[in-house]
C-alpha cells in the first residue's frame, strides 16, 4: 500500500467525519477504514469506484449506521483530485 494515499485517505476522512466521532474519539478513529479504502485505490479507475470503495468500507466497518453511497460522493471526488494530483 502506498503512504502517500494512506495519509490523503486518512485526511479526508478525518475531515469528512461521516460517523461524527469527533471531537471526543482519539485522531486514529479512521485508521483502520484508511487502511482498507488506500490498499483498494490502486484498483479505482476513476471517481464512481472511490466512491464505491468508501461505501463498501463503511459498510463493512458500520453496518446500517454506514453512510449511504451518495454520501460518499464528495469525499470520494477529493481523494481522487489529490491522489491524481
């Protein structure tokens, strides 16, 4: 897995808070979710298959309480711009 994808991963999804963990849960709360969403870019062919992946992590991690994959829309063009940037 790449870092540099890790960490734009990890950003983003410390800024999107979709589970609004924050302030109280600790800075690393996404990690695990940065993980697997960064270990699957290199498959992302474009901004719909981040979005997907961010669904289908969240999904797996969250269960019902996960966002719905339009909810991931937005975060999913992020990383993509960064990760191509």
């Amino acid at each position: 897995m790449d870092d540099r994808h890790f960490r734009i991963v990890d950003r983003c999804l410390l800024d999107w808070d979709v589970m609004q963990l924050f302030p109280g849960a600790p800075q690393d709360e996404y990690a695990a979710e940065a993980y697997a969403i960064a270990a699957r870019l290199p498959d992302c062919r474009c901004e719909s298959d981040v979005q997907q992946c961010l669904y289908e992590v969240f999904a797996a991690a969250f269960g019902e309480l996960a966002p719905e994959r339009d909810a991931c829309k937005e975060t999913a063009e992020r990383i993509w711009a960064e990760i191509k940037a």
